[in-house]
C-alpha cells in the first residue's frame, strides 16, 4: 500500500494519521504499548495488515511494520528487521497473533 512512500518514517506517519498512535514492543514474551503500562497477550491483538520497507543498499535497511488493533481498541504499530537482522523471539510471538483476513478489510 505505502510501496512509494520513500522511507520507514513516512509510513509510520501516514499510520499514525489513520489513528495508529501507539508503539508497541516486547518484553519477556508479552507485548507492551509504549507506556509500558498495558501488556498484551498474542490473542489479545490482530494484525491489520504487514508493510514491508526494502532500503535501497544496505540489507539491514530492511524493516517490517506490523500495524496491530487491540480487543481494548488500542491501536499501533510495532517494527521489527527483516530477514538475517529480525529478532528471533518476536517473530515467534508475531507468528501466533491472528491476520485479518483480506475480505475483512473488505468490510470495514
């Protein structure tokens, strides 16, 4: 969808003007919000769709979006590399958070 936007940067700004505010990261297998307040279990969030970034030299520009909607309705965004650079423990917890399906987006 953000195949033109030219770098990482302008696609998280452009998430966060469709209301994608908050970062999430983990720690010791649980999902964060940025406050660091909320923690989520993988079946708590779904992933709304995976932007890929492909930097035009270097291999470790490569970088993954995964952009997340909470049940509690928290919205945001969580960033990791990709390929040879990804770390390891959240592609596990990235692999049993539930994708909308493409016809559901259809829908919304």
């Amino acid at each position: 969808m953000y195949k033109l936007m030219k770098s990482v940067i302008e696609i998280i700004e452009q998430l966060r003007s469709e209301g994608y505010i908050n970062d999430f990261s983990i720690k010791n297998d649980t999902i964060l919000d940025d406050s660091g307040k909320k923690t989520y279990r993988p079946e708590d969030l779904i992933i709304e769709r995976i932007e890929r970034y492909e930097g035009d030299s270097n291999p470790s520009d490569n970088a993954v979006i995964y952009v997340l909607t909470a049940k509690d309705g928290t919205k945001g965004i969580l960033v990791d590399s990709y390929g040879a650079y990804a770390d390891p423990k959240l592609a596990k917890i990235i692999g049993d958070i539930p994708v909308r399906e493409e016809h559901d987006l259809q829908d919304k």
